[in-house]
C-alpha cells in the first residue's frame, strides 16, 4: 500500500525546521506509512527585544511590533508563523494571504491528514473547515481537495477573526498539556468544542506535543486507524495517557479517550 500524506504546521515564532526537530521522533515512528510534509508560515515573526517596564509589544493597533533584524537571518532558524494577532487574540491579519499559500500547496498535492501545533492548529481547523464546506471560502470554491480524513490538533485556541463557519466534521484528536501555562485548560478545550465529535488527550506536561514511546505509539496506531483495512477504530485506540497510569503507582484513576466538554478532565 502506497505511504499516506500528512501536513504539518507549526506554531508561531517557529519554523519548518524546528518543529520537524522537536517531532522528529513522531515522524520516524509513522514514516514507515506516511510521509510527513512540513510547511513555513508565510510571516516572518521578527518579535522585538525583551521590552523595559511599561513599554508594549503591540502597536495601537494592537498588532504585535515586528522589527526588521539588523543582519540576515538563517532559514533554519528565522521564527515564523501563519498570521498576526492583536494581544488577546481577537484580531487576527493574514488569514487569507496563509490560505492562499496552503491552497497553492494542495492544488498540487492530495494529503490524507493534517497536524497543526498552538497557531498551526488554530490555521488547520480553518483548512478543514473549507475543505469541507468550500462554499465558505471563495479561495475553496469550487472544491479543488477532498475534506482531511482526520486532523491533530494541538494546544491551540479556536479560531475567532472569523469563527469557523459549522461544526467540523472531520474527525479529529486534541492533545492537550495539563500545565500548559500558555493557555488555560478551559481555553484549549474550546476548540474541541467546535468539533461534532473530538478526541481529547492531555499529558502532564505544558505547550507542546509529548513525543514518549507510548504517545508515538498511540498517534501511529490512530492515523493507521483511518487507512483502507484498518481493523480497529480511531476511538477503539487505546488512550496513551492511560497506558502512562497502569506503568506508573505514583497515579491513580482512570480516564478514557473522550472528554466531557462541560470539564476540564477527561472522562
């Protein structure tokens, strides 16, 4: 069976190169069946130096001040992102010009899933969206790529400037940090929220995406759970965190795959 495709976006102030690092691990645990296809946001996030007491990091605009570097910065390692945001997160600038980069990018290529990661994810909730509505955007009409088989999503807030027009109906995982200080755990929910039926896991940790042995196991089996043959269900899949508590006597309790939407625990 061919290798599926997989596209992959990272946050903001970080680039193709760094996040394909910080996963690489993931990605060599699933490169045996897909091939992972790591993007760069269209912005170049060129934040300012630490600010002295008083002084913003946004413009009276509330978008955030960029500043041009004062020498060539290297690819590998220029921080990136997908848009710009005012500093609560309310108004955003650049959407369409990032969409119309991922729409140049699957008019080309087909691609079965999509990982996206904090700004990744809030900007891949909008991909599935459009994917599968494309009456919703005048970039995705008329349909030029079928809806994402699934998609991962991790700490990341919904999208606001604009919401998402509908429930997604593409199936979707949301992994989640228990001390993620970044965003609260009520506030990384609400885009599970806006699913029809999320998966949600959490690790102990904070904003990032746990690459131990069981959770690259766990993404694994749950992509392959969407592949032609597939003996096992996407939610039959067992929970990664679960598996860390029978290994572990230091935690007790039990939680499943699926999340209660109106807690912050998993049930």
């Amino acid at each position: 069976m061919a290798k599926g495709k997989i596209l992959v976006l990272h946050g903001f102030g970080q680039n193709s190169y760094i996040f394909r690092m910080q996963i690489r691990s993931i990605y060599k645990a699933c490169m045996d069946d897909y091939n992972f296809v790591f993007l760069d946001g269209p912005v170049v996030a060129h934040l300012p130096d630490e600010p002295c007491n008083g002084v913003s990091l946004f413009d009276d605009k509330g978008l955030p001040i960029c500043r041009r570097p004062p020498f060539a910065l290297d690819p590998l390692v220029t921080p990136r992102g997908w848009f710009t945001f005012n500093e609560d997160w309310t108004k955003y600038e650049g959407v369409d010009d990032a969409l119309r980069y991922l729409k140049s990018v699957l008019v080309s290529q087909q691609f079965d899933g999509i990982i996206g990661f904090s700004q990744g994810a809030l900007m891949a909730s909008y991909l599935c969206a459009y994917l599968e509505d494309p009456t919703g955007h005048p970039l995705f009409f008329p349909r030029f790529h079928p809806p994402m088989k699934f998609a991962i999503f991790a700490c990341s807030l919904p999208p606001v400037d604009p919401s998402l027009p509908a429930l997604l109906q593409t199936p979707t995982l949301h992994v989640l940090g228990r001390i993620d200080t970044f965003m609260g755990a009520n506030q990384s929910l609400a885009l599970a929220q806006a699913c029809e039926k999320p998966r949600v896991e959490y690790h102990e940790g904070g904003h990032y995406i746990q690459t131990k042995a069981t959770w690259r196991r766990f993404f694994r089996e749950w992509m392959l759970a969407f592949r032609p043959g597939a003996t096992i269900r996407p939610d039959d899949v067992p929970s990664p965190g679960a598996i860390e508590r029978l290994r572990s006597p230091r935690t007790s309790g039990s939680h499943g795959p699926w999340c209660d939407l109106g807690d912050t625990t998993s049930k």
